[in-house]
C-alpha cells in the first residue's frame, strides 16, 4: 500500500491547482498522506522513485522536508505561476506545491501549532487568497494556496514528537495514514534488479501529459447513483473503533472525491468521474483503513503506551513466547509488573492469548494481518467486476 499511495500522490502534485471538481464546495486533488510502520519497513524506499520520476516532470515545485513555518509560506509564495481557465477565458493564478519529507515530525516540527493551524487551512482553501503578516518582513499574499503532502513516520516518533495538542486538532482528521508492518517483498541483492527504463520514461510521459490536465471534473450518472448510495449506507457505521480517527471518519466522504479525481485523470483525459473511478478509490481506501489503527497504537499518557507497540510487534514478528522471551525483548522499556499490564491489555483488546503447553504458559499473537483474511473488509459498493478481491496487481499501483 505504500506504492500505492506513492502513485496516488504523485499524480495529485502534478495535477497541481489546475483542475477541481464541484460538490458541496469547489473540491481540489491535493493529499496528505502520510506512510507509517516500524523501521526497516521500507517507507523512503517506496517514496524514492516517485520523488525521482516526479522531479523529472515540468514544472512542479518541492520544498524542503524541513524548514520553519516563515520559510515554507515564502517557498509557496514565490511558487506562484498562471494557466487560463477553459471555461471562462480568464487567467488564473495559483501556488502549488509538494512536499516529501521522509520523517515527518521534521517537517511539522515539535509543537508548531502555527504551521498545524495553516495546514488544516490550507487543505481545502475557500478563500482565494491567503495573507501571511510579520512584524519584521513585511507580508506575504498567497493567491491559489495548494499544498500536497507525502510524509512518514513510526509509531515511536509519532508517540515521542507529537504533543497531546496536535493529536487533538483538525490536522490528523485531514490525513490518509497509511500503516503497514511487514515488507512487500525481500530482495536479498538489489545489484540484480535492473531497473526498467522504458517503464520509468513511459511513467515520466504520461505524468507529463495528466499535468496539462486544466478546469473542471464533471461526474457521470453511474458515478452520482454509486456516490449516493454508498453515502446513505455509511450514516451510523462505525469504520475505525479508535476515537482519535473520529474527525478522519467525519471527512471521510470528501477524500473519496478527491481520490476519484486523481484516479480519473489516472485513467483518461475526458476528467468525467465514472463509478468505476469511484469504487476504484473506495478499494483502496478500504484496505488502507484495514491497518489504520496501528498508526496510534500506543499513544497516549498511560504508563504501558510505549511498551504497547513494542510489545506486539514482537508477537507479531515472532507468534508465539513466553513471558521471559517478551521480556528480554522490551526489558530496557519496562518492568515485569508493567509487562503483565501491557499482556493483559493486549489480550483484553484481542491482539494475543495466554495458553498453557505442557509446564509453560505461552502468549500467542492472534491479530490476524489483512493477507490472512478471508476477504478485505469492503462495503458492497466498493465492489467492481475488474477488481481482483485478491491484492492489487503490481500495475495497478
């Protein structure tokens, strides 16, 4: 999934401000995805590719994975450029940037609640314009503010380096986390990959030809009757247990728009938003929030939330040990008194049960990973004939 998402907001930066769809409100495609897992699970590995081959597209603008809030608002500023809306004739201008930032506590950096407030505004702008004053340098007017972001993170740091305020903020609620645990694929020595060159340059032509994409995304019939019954049956429906992800599940409706945008413009040039765009977007979607509550596991102020994550993975990773084993894995983090809190909660919350085998009592991991389930958890409106219910093709990402 990780791939996945890379491709998914790598068109969105190209796509840039130049091109919208009208729902509630005017809809831009811009994202906050942020990738997130346990070291080692390749995250800078998946966004690698997708910042080589989107820096090799015309005119999209990147800033620093770390700079100060004053320094990011004059990088968008001087960002601005101009195109002509097909509709109406006139020109119009906008500040369309990307940021990819491979640890993403750097670029929020730690209790920045200023630039946390300015990205809940800039997510999905009503105003035209933005205005930015400083006692010292003067202001700056942004006209067409649009941010598209591309981070990651680990559990860890989100526990160590974001405060209790930022969790709580509307930030969170404006971000596509997406958590995994393992590894797609193991390559023992990547000298004998040779990369695909003709693949690369293909993908380099046609981001070139989506970001000359320009004006509106209309909906089809099919697209409108999918929409609107997938969102009658989502009232009342509990998608993710975690209350922290409760301002996620409230925008929830809106990010499948912008999905379906960038999906569209994925597939053709026409930008009419199909049904098929739509149940493309809830498919993926759908399997993300599988593994979504990983991302806070162990958040909080509770004594044992560090231990917590520590504490599964190795179950995860390992399936089935003793008390002395998850001890001398997570002992630098804990005690024996804490660590029997931690089991017991972790039991409590379905994640391992305690056996006895012979003269040993063991804990055995039994949250089952997504690939073990019979089926990803999707609603009957995410179902589409050309998707495969198995995992996403290569391609497909």
């Amino acid at each position: 999934m990780y791939k996945v998402w890379c491709g998914i907001s790598t068109i969105a930066a190209v796509l840039r401000r130049k091109v919208y769809s009208v729902w509630e409100h005017i809809l831009y495609p811009n994202l906050y995805v942020i990738l997130v897992g346990p070291s080692g699970t390749r995250k800078s590995t998946a966004m690698r590719p997708a910042k080589e081959i989107l820096s090799a597209v015309p005119g999209i603008k990147f800033v620093a994975d770390a700079t100060t809030r004053e320094a990011l608002i004059r990088e968008i500023a001087q960002g601005a450029e101009s195109d002509v809306d097909p509709k109406t004739g006139e020109v119009f201008i906008h500040c369309s940037i990307t940021a990819f930032s491979s640890e993403l506590t750097s670029f929020l950096s730690y209790k920045n609640i200023d630039l946390i407030t300015n990205l809940c505004d800039w997510y999905d702008p009503f105003a035209d314009s933005w205005r930015y004053d400083t006692k010292h340098e003067g202001k700056d007017h942004i006209i067409g503010m649009w941010v598209n972001i591309l981070g990651a993170t680990t559990p860890a740091m989100i526990q160590m380096s974001l405060a209790p305020e930022v969790i709580g903020t509307g930030l969170i609620s404006r971000m596509v986390f997406v958590y995994e645990t393992r590894l797609g694929k193991i390559i023992p020595n990547p000298l004998l990959v040779k990369p695909d060159e003709q693949l690369k340059q293909d993908l380099i032509t046609d981001l070139e030809r989506i970001s000359l994409l320009l004006g509106e995304f209309n909906y089809t019939d099919d697209f409108m009757q999918a929409r609107i019954a997938w969102y009658t049956a989502q009232v009342g429906r509990k998608v993710i247990e975690d209350p922290l992800f409760e301002g996620y599940v409230s925008k929830r409706a809106t990010l499948t728009i912008k999905m379906s945008q960038i999906l569209c413009a994925s597939r053709t040039d026409e930008m009419l938003i199909s049904a098929e765009d739509f149940r493309r977007a809830l498919v993926i979607l759908e399997r993300t929030e599988e593994n979504m509550e990983g991302t806070f596991i162990g958040y909080g102020s509770s004594p044992i939330a560090v231990v917590v994550p520590k504490v599964e993975e190795s179950l995860r990773v390992r399936g089935k040990l003793t008390f002395r084993q998850i001890l001398s894995d997570v002992y630098r983090f804990t005690d024996s008194h804490q660590l029997r809190l931690t089991l017991e909660t972790l039991t409590d919350l379905g994640v391992c049960r305690r056996v006895r085998e012979g003269d040993q009592f063991y804990y055995i991991y039994t949250k089952a990973p997504p690939q073990a389930l019979a089926g990803p958890k999707v609603s009957p409106y995410s179902q589409d004939p050309s998707v495969s219910e198995e995992s996403p093709p290569e391609s497909e990402a």
